[in-house]
C-alpha cells in the first residue's frame, strides 16, 4: 500500500520561508504526476502545484505563483515545495498525492504564517 508522508511545516512570520517534503513508499513516483494541496481552517481544499512525470513541466495556482517552487528528486522518492515569501493567507494543512488522487491521504504538514 501506498504510504504518503508530508513534512517541513511550522510557524514563521510573513515573508519567511519553509520547505515542504512529501516521501513515499510502497511505489516508485517516477511514474506519477505529483500535486499539492492545501486546506486552511474551515474552508476547502485548494490545489496549490503540480509537477510531471520527469519534472520539465510545473504549474501553481495563482495565489502562490512565483513565491513557491515544486520540484521532485525520483531518486529519493521525494517531492518539494520550496515556499519563500510566505503571507499569513497560506496558513492550512499541506497535503502530496498524485494528480489524480489515487493513493490514501497522508496526515498533511501544518504550515502556519503569522506575526
């Protein structure tokens, strides 16, 4: 079975930076385009990144554009999100799969922004 593990998260102050890993196991994720996710406190998930098979292609919301970064190291089965400049409106539970949802929610990563 698929395990997703999602860490990195904490507390910083706005404009900080955090580096968020997702690892798994139980398959290789060379095959999979992977995306981030995050949820804040009584609201819905939001899609946040993406990043394909191979990693020569990456996408992001708008919200998050040009102050975060998804990379993938197939080697290490891992996937980043390098957040830098981080505002107070990223607060939420981060959370990894494939783009396609296909693998059982990890626990997510906090990330919380505040002065």
């Amino acid at each position: 079975e698929v395990q997703l593990v999602e860490s990195g998260g904490g507390m910083v102050e706005p404009g900080g930076s955090l580096r968020l890993s997702c690892a798994a196991s139980g398959l290789p994720f060379s095959n999979y385009d992977i995306t981030w996710v995050r949820q804040a406190p009584g609201k819905g998930p939001e899609w946040v990144s993406v990043i394909n098979t191979g990693g020569e292609s990456t996408y992001y919301a708008n919200s998050v554009k040009g102050r975060f970064t998804i990379s993938r190291d197939d080697v290490q089965n891992t996937v980043t999100l390098q957040m830098n400049n981080l505002k107070p409106e990223d607060t939420a539970v981060y959370f990894c799969n494939s783009l396609g949802g296909n693998w059982p929610w990890g626990q997510g990563t906090q990330v919380t922004v505040s002065s």
